[in-house]
C-alpha cells in the first residue's frame, strides 16, 4: 500500500485487508475480564466468514469468564481485534463440521492432543472494533481503524516525515 494522509479505505476493503492479514489460522492473544479480574492466554483461531473461531472446554476458567462477559479483545503481530463471544455448542455438534475439519486440516496437532468430544466448544467471535498497525510500502507507518457497527474506517499515518 502507498500511504498518504488522505488514504481512502472502504469499509469492505478494510475487512478484506484484515482478514487476508490474518489469513486461515493464527495463534493470537485472548484477553477476558469479569470484575476486573483480567486474563489473557493464546488461542488457536480460525478465520472464516469474517469471524474469529477458537475451541476450548467448557469447563475452563476463561470459558467461565466469556459466560459472564462476553466482551473479548484478541492481538496477533499488528493487529487487535475487539469483539463479542458466543458459545456455538460442542464442537461435534455443528451441523456441518467445518470448524472441525478447518482445525484438523490448520491445527492437527493441536486438534489430535487437544480433542474432548464431549467438553470442547467453539466460540465465535464477531468483530466489533479493529486497529492494524502497518507499515506502507515507502515505509511509513500507519494505523487503520475498522468500526464494524458504524461500517466505517479511519487511516491514520504515524509517522510524518
């Protein structure tokens, strides 16, 4: 990208950006609190119909906290996504597999040490407000700003020379 102040971004060019950054599968950082007691710990995250996807049980301490406050942010490299998260069911209950099939073909190791069939979830997480950090390709470094409910984005550059 060749950064310029007045850098124009659609909404749908941005999520694009984003999630071809993130590409299929990253381990990102997922942070949770519930009465200010704040907990963060990495994540096996798929990425497909613009939302975030991770396994976990659903006996775990920060399952417990995503019950209680939904509200999330993840951080992979430059970018950091804040959401919500909803429990979509155990992962062998989903209709069609695809989260199952999209872990063991990203994740097989993880998806062969890691696979309780009977206490493992997916959780869901749809973007609420994303900042990318990045650079341009004439090295400027900038920061993009996606406000998923207002459908809008904002670029701005960092550094001025």
């Amino acid at each position: 990208m060749n950064f310029s102040a007045d850098k124009n971004l659609a909404f749908d060019q941005a999520v694009e950006l984003l999630f071809d950054k993130l590409g299929d599968w990253k381990i990102m950082a997922l942070a949770s609190s519930v009465n200010d007691y704040v907990m963060v710990r990495n994540m096996s995250c798929l990425f497909y119909d613009h939302k975030i996807y991770f396994k976990t049980d659903k006996n775990f301490r920060k399952t417990q906290q995503l019950y209680q406050n939904p509200h999330v942010a993840l951080c992979w490299s430059g970018v950091q996504v804040e959401g919500l998260a909803e429990n979509k069911g155990l992962v062998t209950d989903e209709p069609d597999r695809r989260f199952e099939t999209l872990y063991k073909q990203h994740l097989l190791g993880s998806y062969n040490k890691y696979s309780h069939k009977d206490t493992e979830i997916i959780i869901e997480i749809t973007p609420k407000f994303v900042e990318i950090w990045d650079t341009s390709d004439d090295n400027y470094a900038y920061q993009i700003f996606i406000d998923f409910d207002k459908q809008a984005v904002e670029v701005k550059q960092y550094d001025h020379r």
